[in-house]
C-alpha cells in the first residue's frame, strides 16, 4: 500500500501536482512508521520523500528537519559509510545550495563524494552524480575552474558507463554547457548544447520536457549573443512541448513563456510580450494559490 501511495506521489510531483502529492506522501510515512517501526530505513526514504517535494516547493524550514531526520537514521540503522548515507548528504547539501548556505553544502557534497568513491568504486555512475552536484556548487559561487573539472570527471564516469547516449549524459553535458555560457565562453557552450538536444531527443522522444529544457537553453543562449532569429523558433516550440507535456498551468511553462515574452521585447514586439507575460503570472499566481508555504 504505501509503495503505490508513494508511487503516485511521484507522479503528481513531476507533474507539479504538489498538493496532490503531499498527502499520499504522508500517508505512506505513516504506513510504514506503524508497520516498521520509525527505526526502519524504508521510514528514511519516506521522510526523504516528502523532504524533496518541500525542497520543490522552496518550503525549505519544513524541509530540512525531515531531511535531517533521514540522515540520522540511515548513519544509525545502515552504517554512516553506506551509499544511502551520501544520498541523505547529497539531498541536505542540495538544500543548503538552494538556500544559498553554500559553507554548509559543500563538506556534506564533499563526504557524499568520498563516501560514494570507497564504498561503489571511482567509475560508478552515482560517484559521477556527487561529482555533479559538488561541480555546480562552486559553479553558483563563481569557482569555475574547480567545477569544469569536476563536470569534465563526471562526463568522463557516465560515458564510459553508460555510452555516447543517456539521459544522465545529456544532463552532465548541459550542466557544463551552461558552466561555459555563464562565463561567456558560447562557442564551447553551443555544440555542448546541441549535443545535449540531439541525445534527448533520440533517447526520450522529441515531446518530453527534458527536449524542451534542451531548447530552452540553447535559445538562450542564442539570445545572448543578438541571434533573436534563431532562438524564437526554439522557445516556441519548447513552449508547446511544455504545455502538452506538463499541463498549461505547469510552472514550467511559465518560465518559457517569461524567457519568450523577454525575447519578444528585445525584438521590440512589446504587446506580443507583454501578453505572454500576463500568462505566465497566471500560472505563478495559480501555482501559488495551490501550493501555499506554510
């Protein structure tokens, strides 16, 4: 009963049906604290679970603590070495990165890294995740050089893994893309950014949001360099992917609707721009209404 509660929770998550979620995700909580006990690591990945959604929603004080919880009972119950230990590390630091707590993320992304290294080995794909997350720690903070490393380290684990052609490489590879376009390096970004597209596009299918992301950012990055042309093709049609995939309301699509509307006042087509802008804050203010902090 709870897997299929937290299972559905899932579903309503990536569809960004927060408040849907969150009951069943409590539910399931509630389940196995009562069949296992609350000493059990399967209550860990509830308590996980329902931290993620929270984290999601920038609800980050109720966040934490059960973060915090699930932690602790993984270093008690499984070992503080165990890779579900550095999951708990990994998922904390992520919070204290979107909370700007950049001191405090970066020694629990570090001992996620060294714990994932000893315990799986260098070249496993979940080392190349901490090495990931850590790289776009110092990529927030400016450290440039320490990230590109890192993302170039955890390009080279995914490969050679999975092969030319992942999801989870697409991700590596978009990650160093925007390193490079952060810094203004476009020509190395570009290609990095088709390649990004191409692998999405052939592995999940040309209508999946992760395609539309793809396009998202590589617009983007055409815009930045005055090449308008080019990237509202791109932003039209990661808008339409996003509708369809994700629902009208979807947050999601009111960030491609406010990338777009930013595009069109560039191109001086103010009244179109400001209409999708009206559509975004829309969504914003739907979203809001259903998904109150509190």
């Amino acid at each position: 009963m709870a897997t299929s509660l937290n299972n559905l929770a899932l579903l309503y998550q990536k569809q960004g049906k927060y408040a849907q979620a969150e009951p069943l995700y409590q539910r399931a909580l509630a389940i196995k604290e009562k069949a296992l006990g609350s000493a059990h690591s399967s209550v860990a990945t509830g308590l996980n679970n329902l931290a993620e959604l929270y984290n999601n929603q920038g609800r980050y004080a109720e966040a934490e603590p059960l973060y915090r919880r699930a932690l602790a009972l993984r270093e008690r119950v499984l070992d503080p070495e165990h890779p579900d230990v550095a999951q708990s590390l990994d998922n904390l630091a992520g919070l204290y990165r979107n909370q700007g707590r950049y001191a405090q993320a970066e020694p629990l992304q570090q001992r996620a890294l060294a714990i994932r290294e000893k315990a799986l080995g260098p070249g496993h794909p979940h080392v190349a995740t901490s090495l990931n997350n850590l790289a776009m720690l110092y990529s927030i903070q400016g450290k440039y050089a320490q990230a590109e490393l890192l993302y170039q380290r955890a390009l080279a684990i995914l490969e050679k893994v999975l092969g030319p052609e992942h999801a989870d490489i697409a991700a590596c590879i978009n990650n160093l893309a925007r390193l490079y376009d952060d810094q203004g390096r476009y020509a190395q970004a570009e290609p990095l950014y088709q390649r990004a597209l191409g692998i999405r596009e052939k592995v999940l299918g040309a209508e999946h949001p992760g395609v539309a992301t793809s396009l998202n950012n590589l617009a983007l990055l055409y815009s930045r360099q005055g090449k308008n042309a080019e990237a509202g093709p791109l932003l039209q049609r990661a808008l339409t992917i996003m509708e369809k995939a994700l629902g009208p309301e979807h947050p999601d699509v009111a960030t491609v609707l406010e990338n777009y509307a930013q595009l069109l006042r560039e191109m001086k087509r103010g009244a179109a721009a400001r209409e999708l802008e009206a559509a975004a804050k829309a969504i914003r203010a739907a979203h809001a209404k259903n998904n109150p902090s509190k």
